[in-house]
C-alpha cells in the first residue's frame, strides 16, 4: 500500500498544472454569462476540520455556483420543513440528464433534490410567504454555510429566471401533479437567484467542509444545521450528485460531490475535508473535466475513498 500524503502539504499549486495540459470539455453555453467563461480558469481549496484553509492560486475567482448549490438547498428546505421536505422529494437516483422532463412515477414528486425538479422544489419550501422572502431565506443560509455573505449576479440570475424553459417546463409539471404548491415562476425565480450566487473555489469549499463536518461551519464554529440534516443531504450527494455520472462517479472517486454547469464541484468527504474545485468545460454528464481528474488525484492521494480498505 503506498503511503497516503498530508493534506496540509498538498501542493495544489502542482496539481493544477498538471490539469492545465488537459483540454477537452465543453464550456456550458445556456446562457451568455457562462458561455464566456474563461475556459484557462482552473482552481482547487481544501478546507479541514480544523477550519484550516489550501487553497490553489485562482481560489478567491468568483463564479456562479449553479447546481452546487443544490445540497445546500435540500439542508435548508430539511430544515425549515422540520424534515417534511423528505416525503415531498424522492432520493433516488435517475440515470437521466439533470434536466429531464421526468418525475417520480406514482407521486409526481420530483426524483430526488440533486436534479433540477428536485431543487426547484426544495427551493420553494424554505421559509418564506413569497418568492423575495425565501430568496432572502436562501442568502442567510448560504452565508452561514460559507462563513461570509455572498452576492448574486444580477445578470445570471435575470438570464436563468427568462431563457430557463425546461425549468419552467419541469415547474409546470408538478404544479398539474400537485407537487409544488407555489407558483411555477416563483419557483424558478427562487432557483435561478440561489444558482446565480457569487462564490469562488475557497468558499465553496468552506461550504463542502459545514456539511463534513455534520454541519458545523469549520471556520466560523456556527452550527448551521443538525448533524442529522448533514448527514442526510451528504449521502443523497452520494447516490445522486453527479447526475447520470454519479454511478461512475463513486466508483471512481469515492467521495460525495456535486458538480455544476458553471465548472464548479463540490465535495464533501465526512470527518476529513470539505474541497471545491472550478474550471468551466464540462464533459457529457455536466461535470468538470478537470474537476473531476482534481478529485480523482485528491481522492486516490489523500486516500478519501468511502469503499477502499485504506
Ligand atoms: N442553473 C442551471 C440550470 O438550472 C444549473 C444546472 C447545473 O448546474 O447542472 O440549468
């Protein structure tokens, strides 16, 4: 068995050379905002229990977090639902792209929070009497999560709620099977504007460390949300995170993750780290080229595999 490195000496900084060299992936082009992300942009942080922070040089490069503010959506709606919102969404896997026009055979729920039917829907049932009260609800939670208050980009936000049809579509859908009780534009409102927050590699790291750390935020020593909740949203990561990957994606890597079309991942390994890593092309599945051979490294060199008899 070869010896597992230190996390507190991982050069990252090497790491993310090495990943420089590798150019397939597309960009994600739905909206302009990301189709003209720099597709050179390639960062990596780590964050301990310890609330100890590695970060990689393009660390503090902000982008919008999109699908990898999902968990975090499920925690606060978990919350706020005093865990109601678990019979509202299923928590099964799909094997279909994120944004499939499907739900859950039988109920109509939505398949499970990591595909875009689940989040519009766990977005609607955070607190909140309309669409700006639940958006203002999303902004605190995630900043306790982060550690910091986060801005929205005005702009994506705007571009998702207008050019977003399969999500309106996906809302529609389970208004006519009585699944979400708000309205279908709210809904999608809510859900672009938590899309479109403002993060970068080091505080969606912190965010990835709350939840591995069963909810504690490792920086700022706040309980965010009960060890319970922590350990829910982090196993549904498990099994549904990386879309129609995830099988794969767990098989290789190991570690529970969300990867989003903005390039971003975020991983959440309990007890021992929470990282982020960005850089925009994307492979078929949605998921960062880059990101994804990052987490592989991290995953085999800090030996973070749930499944490996390290
Ligand atoms: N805001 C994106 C959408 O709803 C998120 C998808 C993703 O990041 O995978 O289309």
């Amino acid at each position: 068995m070869t010896a597992l490195a230190d996390p507190r000496r991982f050069d990252l900084d090497a790491l993310r050379e090495r990943l420089l060299d590798e150019r397939d992936g597309e960009v994600d082009t739905s909206i302009p905002q990301l189709a003209t992300a720099d597709p050179a942009l390639c960062a990596i942080a780590l964050v301990l229990p310890d609330g100890s922070i590695r970060s990689s040089v393009q660390a503090d490069a902000p982008f919008s977090v999109q699908s990898a503010v999902k968990p975090f959506l499920f925690a606060l709606a978990l919350l706020d639902t005093d865990g109601e919102a678990l019979d509202r969404v299923g928590i099964e896997p799909t094997g279909e792209s994120f944004d499939a026009l499907k739900l859950e055979s039988g109920t109509g729920r939505p398949p499970n929070p990591m595909v875009n039917a689940g989040a519009l829907l766990t977005a609607s049932l955070v607190e909140g009497a309309d669409a700006s009260a639940r958006s203002a609800r999303i902004a605190r939670g995630l900043a306790a999560f982060a550690g910091r208050d986060l801005d929205v980009d005005e702009d994506v936000a705007h571009n998702e709620h207008l050019l977003g049809d399969r999500n309106h579509a996906l809302a529609h859908l389970m208004r006519a099977e009585g699944t979400l009780h708000a309205t279908a534009d709210d809904a999608v409102e809510v859900y672009a504007r938590a899309c479109a927050t403002l993060v970068d590699a080091e505080t969606l790291a912190v965010m990835g460390a709350t939840l591995a750390c069963g909810g504690v935020n490792p920086r700022t020593g706040d309980r965010v949300i009960p060890e319970r909740v922590a350990r829910d949203v982090v196993s549904v990561m498990a099994t549904c995170g990386v879309y129609d990957g995830s099988g794969r994606w767990m098989r290789a890597v190991g570690v529970p993750a969300k990867s989003s079309v903005s390039g971003a991942i975020v991983l959440s390994a309990p007890g021992r780290l929470g990282a982020a890593v960005v850089s925009p092309p994307l492979d078929a599945q949605g998921t960062s080229v880059r990101g994804r051979l990052a987490i592989e490294a991290l995953s085999d060199e800090l030996g973070l595999h749930a499944f490996a008899a390290h």
